[in-house]
C-alpha cells in the first residue's frame, strides 16, 4: 500500500509494512551519520525507528520535523559517568543492560500489529555493538551492520581481527596491505599504551559478519575505490556516504540542512555564523577536535601561542571542560581575530565562504565534512582512525597536510605555522583547493540521484519491499 505526504524529510511515498530499526551506538559521531542514512531511508519511502539510549537523551536531544514515517525511541542503558574510570567495565555493563532492553524493545514491537505500530523486519545496528546481531536474529529480525569509519580503517582493522596484522607491527615498517595500500606505523589507527580495550572493542566489530547481506559503509566508492573492491570480494558491503545533511550535497532532501542533533550547548549567545559573515572571503582558519577529543595542555599551549603570536582569524571549537587550559587573558588578547565557541553547525561553518582552512583532528565525521565542502585541512590526528584518516587527507587524496608533531606528540606552534601558512598561501595551496573540489563534486555525485551510494541505498529499500 502506498500514500504520499510532503510532511517531515520531504515529500515521499510510504510504503506500509516496510519498517526498520535503526540503533547507534550513543555518541555524536555515530548517532549523526546513522540519522543521516535514517532520513535517506525515509525519503524511500520506508518506515523508520530509530532507536538511542536513555545516556544519550540526555546529552543530545533530536531536534527533526515531525514525520509520520519517522519514530524515535529510547531503551535503557547506563550512565557515562564512569567511562574514563574504567571503559572495560562500561561497554561490559553498557551491552549487558542494553541486551535486555533491546530484547524487551523488539519483543514487544514484534507484537504489535496497529496500523501505526507496524512490525519491523530488519535492524540496521552500529557495528561496534556486533552483540546486537545476536539479540535481533534470535527474535527473526534481518540484521545489517553499519561502519561509522572508512573502508581504509574497516580494511586494516579486518585484517587484525582475522590475525593477518598486529597493531603496532613487530617490525617498524610500513605494511603493505592487500588493496595496495602502503602504511607506515604512524599511519596505522593509533592505540595508546594503555588502550587495549579500545583496539578490541574497534576490531570487535567484525564479529557476527557471516549471517548479515548488507553491510553499509560510511564513505563512497570514488574517494576508496581499491579498498572498496578488495573488502567486496569477500564481504557484501555497500558505500552510502557521505552522510552529511543533503542541504550540502545533492538538496533532494527537503529543509535538511543540520543533522538534527541539538547538543545542549549555548556559546553564551555567540552566533559563528553572523561573526563568520563580517569576516573576508577565505581569511578564517577553522579549529576543531571533535566530540571527544581531550587536549594536553601542552598542545593547547601551542595553539594559544599560534593564535596570539600570528595575525591569523581564527574560529575555534573548545569545550567548556577545555576552557580553563586557555592562559590568562588569551580571549582579550584575540578577541579582535578570533572567537572561541563550545560548539557550532559544523557543515554550515565549513561551507561559508570565510572558512579558508580546516585545523581537525581528522574524525571521519569531520573529514568527510570538510570532503564533502571542499576545504583544505590540518591534520593533527590523535589516536585510534583518525591517523589513518589523515594519512589519506594528505597523501592519497591530496586536500591537506598532516602537522609532524615533536617527540613528546605535540604540534608545536613553529610546525601548526608553517603547516596553516602551506595550506593557505603556500606554493601548494591552489592544488589543495582544486583536488578539495574535485572530492566535494565526487561526493555530490555519490548522494544524487543515480550516484553509488543513492543506488546502493535504493538497492537495499527495494530488497526490504520485496522481502515483505
Ligand atoms: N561537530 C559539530 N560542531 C562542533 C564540533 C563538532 O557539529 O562544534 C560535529 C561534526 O560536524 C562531526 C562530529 O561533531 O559531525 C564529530 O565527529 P568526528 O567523527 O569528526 O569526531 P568525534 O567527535 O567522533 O571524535
């Protein structure tokens, strides 16, 4: 049965009794992406829950119109509070309450038979939760995994998990993977000392691969297209990225121009926006790390010395727990060049016209932003994907330059100088910006109508309809 309405993500065609879970892991940089793909599925016409966790719902509230074809829904799961005590023990209790409420959540769904509670048949779950698989296939749902990270990433992190590579390598050389990739150690996701847990829990999600026939990837066929191929020869999976907001790339989406997340920030009644608007065309230097990243002082010493000693304009992205690091009197000293936010649209920041350059931590949400927009990028990764990110960034896709950093793993001020200064007004710097356009271009096409990622996804909706 089929009915239009031009109410929510745009004007589509429902098709009853198609309806599909969708469950990211609580975090920004997974929750946005999934969101993303949610409403592509939407604009296909199937019916969507999208599912978080009470921990998130605090912190993040969906800020989306109303959609008839759109639920959304909260199981329990347990505070954050005690992550950086001890993350073993928190992904440990983390799966161990969500694998009861999942289960509940499903049971009772599956019962459900109202016109407006039709059952769903599949579950597209966050791949660094593989348990989920488990709990859905026990309860007849089709399952489908969804990779927030690169093919590169999936790529090395698959040959970990199959035993074929060991992070760091033995010897100290670069490696040489199968989709003729050539790695150095400092290019390979980066787990400090201490971070064991981290590397299971990342290479974990390879677990629980053999019953799944769709396997999406947050990136497009173009920007990896050898890892892409070698990783389809033995794995079903499907590119359907960027998944940033469609106001960005292809606009058939309509009114989606911000992921729909509103993180309880305020910036003290700061608008980056109306600041970016009084500044020049491509005189603004972008900074960010993310969601999660926690700066050591020393590095934010660097950056504060960079911004206060040089005549960039600066919009930076600092967390209020990351304020205090700021010496004294730092913003009055810069209050004439720069702004300090505790958060901003991303997408909409990099895609005005002041923004010359993007100083990132090369997150793949943040990467595949600043792709997608066509600005250039410092890269200073700090650990797990995001060094692999930004060994492509600079060295295969040719739209930026990784900042060597000093021994005790600090971007000195002197490297970060020399590294903005390249980007924006080097010998390189018209390269950096034309091959930024090339990959913004590419990734349009990818998301439009046609494109690999919108047929892959077209792919996979027609596959739901049919299987019903
Ligand atoms: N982000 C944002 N505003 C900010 C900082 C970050 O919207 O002020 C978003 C950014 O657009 C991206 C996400 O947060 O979508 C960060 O994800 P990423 O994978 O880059 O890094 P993570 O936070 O997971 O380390």
């Amino acid at each position: 049965m089929e009915e239009t309405t031009g109410n929510g993500v745009g004007r589509r065609r429902i098709v009853k009794q198609n309806h599909v879970i969708v469950f990211p892991f609580p975090r920004h940089g997974h929750i946005s992406p999934m969101l993303q793909f949610s409403k592509r599925l939407i604009s296909k016409g199937l019916l969507l829950t999208f599912l978080t966790t009470s921990s998130a719902s605090q912190s993040l509230i969906l800020n989306l119109p109303p959609s008839p074809s759109f639920h959304l829904k909260i199981i329990s799961d347990v505070s954050e509070s005690n992550v950086l005590a001890s993350l073993a023990a928190y992904l440990q209790s983390f799966r161990a309450a969500v694998t009861k409420s999942l289960a509940n959540f499903i049971d009772q769904a599956l019962i459900s038979s109202s016109d407006e509670e039709i059952p769903p048949t599949l579950i597209v779950y966050d791949s660094v939760m593989p348990w989920v698989q488990t709990v859905a296939a026990e309860r007849g749902l089709d399952t489908a995994p969804f990779f927030t990270q690169s093919a590169a990433v999936n790529h090395v992190l698959l040959l970990v998990y199959g035993g074929s590579l060991s992070i760091p390598p033995p010897e100290n050389v670069a490696v040489s993977l199968p989709a003729e990739i050539a790695l150095q150690p400092g290019d390979l996701p980066a787990f400090p000392d201490d971070s064991e847990v981290v590397l299971k829990f990342m290479t974990s999600q390879f677990y629980n691969l053999e019953n799944v026939k769709w396997i999406f990837i947050n990136t497009f066929d173009r920007l990896e297209s050898k890892v892409v191929n070698w990783m389809a020869k033995t794995l079903p999976i499907k590119t359907v990225g960027p998944t940033i907001p469609s106001a960005y790339l292809d606009g058939r989406l309509e009114d989606d121009k911000a992921y729909g997340l509103n993180v309880s920030k305020s910036n003290g009644g700061k608008s980056p926006i109306k600041w970016l608007d009084s500044k020049e065309t491509a005189s603004v230097v972008y900074i960010s790390f993310g969601s999660l990243v926690i700066l050591l002082e020393e590095q934010v010493k660097e950056l504060t010395n960079l911004l206060r000693d040089t005549d960039f304009s600066f919009l930076w992205v600092l967390r209020e727990s990351e304020l205090e690091k700021l010496p004294n009197n730092f913003l009055q000293d810069t209050s004439e060049r720069g702004l300090i936010v505790n958060w901003c649209c991303q997408p909409q920041v990099l895609s005005h016209k002041a923004v010359s350059c993007f100083v990132t931590h090369c997150g793949w949400n943040s990467t595949l932003e600043a792709l997608s927009l066509g600005v250039p990028m410092v890269a200073i990764p700090q650990w797990v994907d995001q060094t692999t990110n930004a060994k492509f960034i600079a060295d295969v896709w040719g739209v930026g330059i990784r900042v060597k950093k000093n021994e005790k793993g600090i971007a000195t001020k002197e490297e970060l100088e020399a590294s903005i200064r390249k980007i924006v007004q080097g010998e390189r710097a018209n390269e950096f910006k034309q091959n930024s356009i090339k990959w913004k271009n590419l990734a349009k096409e990818a998301v439009d109508e046609g494109g690999t990622s919108d047929k892959h996804i077209e792919e996979f909706v027609q596959a739901i309809v049919a299987s019903n």
